[in-house]
C-alpha cells in the first residue's frame, strides 16, 4: 500500500511499477519523450540489396530509449511507423501504465515531498540559527 495519500485505489501492479521506475521514465510517460537525432539519412542495405530508403535514428535524451525511422529516399515520405527500443525496465510486462495515473501519482508524490521538506526546514530552523550565532 502506498504511503501516498490519494492512491490507494490503484491497481497494485501499477503501483508498484510507479513507486519503483525511475523517475525519468515517469517524466516521458506524462510528458512523451524528448527525441533528438543520432544519425541521419544512410541507406539501409538488406542482405546486400538496396532497399532505397533512408533512415534516422533518435534517442530520447531524457529515458535514453530510441527509435528509428525509415523514409523513401526519393520523397522522403515515412515508410512505415516508428520502431521502437525502450531502455530496461521503461515497459512493465502485462501491465498498462496510463498517462492519468502517472500524472497523479507524480503530483501526489511532489505534494508529499513539499509538505516533507517544510517540517524538516522548521525543524533546522533552531540548529542553523545556533550555528550561526556560534560562528559570529
Ligand atoms: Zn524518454
């Protein structure tokens, strides 16, 4: 059970993926990936023949998955859809993670973290205040 307020309702697999991903790939799940390019337009030969097509592989910069894209090399129309290479861990196996539940998840775990951080700053308060004093 999550110690997050607001959540319990989730499935417990899904739960568990979210409390145990990282958070970058919690961050391309709510936000879609960051795609940038590695290469560019080199032309794929398949068992020695031509295949007339160009190709652009992409990275993410923030999850590091990948994905490749193949175009026709005379109008560079897309042939096909976007192959996709996900780092380790990115896809839970038998579970769909959708984008609602990640973007609750994400906001109840910041609401948590906040309220977290005020009740430590108040509890230093006292001990920065001597430190200061002292190093006066
Ligand atoms: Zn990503």
């Amino acid at each position: 059970m999550s110690s997050l307020k607001g959540l319990n309702d989730l499935d417990p697999e899904i739960l568990d993926y979210l409390e145990n991903a990282p958070l970058e790939h919690l961050r391309c799940r709510v936000l879609g990936h960051g795609w940038d390019q590695l290469h560019e337009g080199y032309i794929v030969q398949e068992d020695g023949a031509h295949r007339g097509c160009l190709t652009q592989r992409v990275q993410c910069w923030r999850c590091l998955s990948e994905g490749l894209d193949t175009f026709d090399s005379n109008t560079l129309e897309r042939v096909g859809t976007r192959e996709y290479s996900y780092v380790d861990g990115y896809l839970q196996a038998g579970v769909e993670v959708p984008r609602q539940l990640v973007r609750r998840y994400l906001h109840a775990r910041t609401r948590t973290r906040r309220s977290a951080s005020k009740v430590r700053n108040i509890a230093t308060m006292g001990r920065n205040r001597t430190a200061r004093t002292r190093a006066a």
